[in-house]
C-alpha cells in the first residue's frame, strides 16, 4: 500500500481541499512536488504511492482522488498503459501526467488519450502545477457534466420514442365511445416499463387491451411497443379470440431475450350490440367495473397463464361480460396497486383500490381515472412513491 503523506500546512486546508494522488517511484521527485503545492498555496489532502499497483488498490478502496499526478515511468508501467490503467480505474477523476524535460511528445498524447493536461517534471514553478491543478479538476467537472447532460438527453429521446410506440392515440371510426387512457414512468429513474395499452375500432366492436412486461427499463419497453404494435395489427387483420393471444405469444417468444420475461394482458372487444364485452385475460389483475350511478365493484373474469410463462399451454378462454347501459370498464396495471402504503411493506392491493373507486363514486369517467392515480400515488409517497409504471385504461359507450 503506498505511503499518506502528511497534508501540506496551507491556508484554506479542510473541505476545499483537493483530493491529490501522486503515483511516483522517484522520492526526489516526490519531495518537490510536495515542496511545490506548499509554495503554490494549494490546498490539498496528498496521497503518495510508488507504482501502478498501489494507485489501483488506493482508487479501487474508495480513495476519493479529485486529481492524479501520474509519473509515466513506474516499476510496473511505462508511458499510456499506465494511464489507461487510471482512468479506468478513476473515470471521474482529472489525470495529469508528469513527463521528463524531452517526452513533451509523450505528454501530447497522454492527453489525447484522456489526460487532463500534461507537465515537465525540470519546468515545474509552483504558479504552474497549482493553476493545473485547479484547471485540470475544472475541466473535469465540466466534461463529466457535460457527458452526464448528454446521456441526459439522450434518454429522454429514447424515452419519447418508446413513449410513441406503448402510448398510441385510439383508433376510433365513430365518436361513440368514451376512451380515458393515462401512464405514469415509475421511480427508478422515471424511465418507462413495459406497460402498453391500445385501443382500436372495427366493424365488429371496440377492440382494447392493456399488458406489462415483467421488469422495468428499455428493454422491456421496446418489447412492450413490439406487442402493442402487434396486437393492433393482428386485431385488424381479423384475429380473435385465444387465436389473438397465441399469436401475441408466439411473437414474445421470438422476440425476449430473456427466456424468464413473460407478460400479463387483459384483450377485450366491446360488441356492437353494447350488451357485452368480450374479454381475454392472460395473468392480468381484475378490472374495474363502474355502473351507471358510478358504484364500483371488482370483476375477474375467466383467465389463463401469463404468455410466455408456460409457452404452448394455451388455456386462454374468451369470457362474455354482461354490460347494462352506461357501464364503465377500468383496466390497470398492477404498478397501481403494489406500491407500498404503511410499514412492514404494507400495499394498497386490489381492495384498497376498491375503496378508492368508491370514494370517487360521484366522478365522471377521466376525472375518475386520474382521482385513481393521483390517490395511489399520494398513499405510496411516504414510503417510496409507486415503484412501478402505471398504466390505466377507462372505455366505456357514450350515452
């Protein structure tokens, strides 16, 4: 392990003091460059180590080095390999290399490489290295900022285009019927899950589903776009019933990465006749039936097994769901329910969002939706916030 130097004795030395790592075999060398930061008035927290191994174990201990004052000629590395050895082993922190008075060369394409900056061990002033020092650490700053403002970016472009693909507009023929729909990211990162929902009309009904792909990010995500594409388009070219499910498994299957994922869905088809609704439901979570006065009362309809979970078993069965006039359907993920909502990991569950839907007897159908959501959200706050995506579904016949 290398050797802590004392802190040098300067003015402002404390919290404002920058985290220095000398990486040097020479103790001449070392001595100076330690007289130098005196002079210079830096202050500083100095760590001193002699090769290339102990600067590894001392950044990979959780040094907190802000800056590497790295000697390109060790016992154990000589010239870039050393410095590739630091900056992945510290890519947060400022490098600066100490070159001999004729390796200027070698001190250029250090900072090609990632240095911060470059200095000649014979041309050392104290004015120098302390204003490299601080402008090295600046530079820094700035580019792992700047790095973390672009990675920003360009997740939130991600973002908006897989938000394209699971959040589609209804494609209606009629204006007779009533369609809410909204989707909440969950905490981690407020990056979209696989929840996805669609809604589409043909002359045969008001064909709507909602799923989610088991886990949260990306990945799940763009899985997510890829059913809901697909389920449009098989619902379309005329697949009903378990056929329409077996074919969305058939394409999951094709298309996971993970042998494990799987996906719950509700499908369901509104009848023309407005009598009934037709429902499909692989895994998913009941739903939410309103009748005309706004009385809520859970219904789970027939189901079978989540696709993908056991692939071919197909015991999906079409369930007919009786409609007086006026009724509303809620179909929801489960990141509606699950958050927790008191200590020892208590959860709303589906009862207590029962009771939510009573509370919001007298409200109409989108203020309704979002009353669900906002009360969710606000009973979970405490303990976390709702962990996963929310995706929820109010369809109803207008009139």
């Amino acid at each position: 392990m290398g050797e802590a130097a004392e802190p040098p004795a300067v003015a402002g030395d404390g919290a404002a003091s920058i985290e220095l790592l000398l990486v040097e075999d020479d103790a001449g060398d070392a001595l100076l460059v330690e007289e130098l930061l005196i002079d210079g008035n830096v202050p500083n927290r100095l760590t001193w180590v002699r090769s290339l191994e102990e600067a590894r174990a001392e950044l990979a201990g959780g040094g907190r080095s802000r800056c590497v004052l790295l000697d390109l000629h060790l016992p154990d590395a000589q010239g870039l390999d050393a410095l590739r050895v630091v900056l992945a082993e510290a890519p947060e922190a400022a490098v600066i290399v100490l070159t001999g008075l004729a390796e200027a060369e070698a001190g250029l394409a250090a900072v090609t490489a990632g240095a911060q900056d470059y200095l000649v061990k014979g041309q050392l002033e104290p004015e120098w290295l302390g204003r490299a020092i601080r402008y090295a650490v600046q530079r820094k700053q700035t580019e792992t900022a700047g790095a973390a403002l672009q990675a920003g970016r360009l997740r939130a472009e991600e973002n908006a285009r897989l938000e394209r693909g699971l959040l589609p507009s209804p494609l209606l023929s009629s204006d007779e019927v009533s369609v809410v729909a909204r989707y909440r990211p969950g905490r981690a990162a407020s990056l979209l899950g696989g929840d996805f929902y669609d809604v589409v009309e043909t002359a045969d009904g008001v064909h709507a589903v909602i799923g989610d792909v088991a886990g949260h990010g990306a990945v799940e995500a763009a899985l997510g776009v890829c059913l809901r594409v697909a389920w449009r388009s098989f619902v379309l070219a005329g697949a009903r019933g378990p056929r329409l499910l077996a074919l969305l498994e058939q394409l999951l299957m094709a298309e996971r990465d993970d042998e494990e994922t799987f996906v719950t869905l509700t499908s369901l088809t509104l009848t023309p006749d407005r009598r009934t609704a037709k429902v499909l439901r692989a895994g998913h979570p009941a739903m939410i039936v309103r009748g005309p006065g706004g009385a809520a009362r859970l219904v789970e309809t027939k189901g079978g097994m989540a696709l993908g979970l056991l692939p071919g078993m197909d015991d999906w069965r079409e369930d007919d769901l009786p409609l007086a006039p006026g009724t509303e359907l809620v179909l929801f993920t489960d990141g509606l329910f699950e958050g927790e909502t008191g200590p020892g990991g208590r959860r709303l569950d589906l009862d207590g969002l029962l009771r939510l839907a009573e509370r919001g007897k007298g409200l109409d159908a989108a203020p309704f939706v979002d009353f669900l959501i906002t009360e969710a959200e606000e009973a979970s706050a405490g303990y976390g916030g709702l962990g996963d995506d929310v995706a929820v579904i109010g369809l109803g016949w207008k009139g």
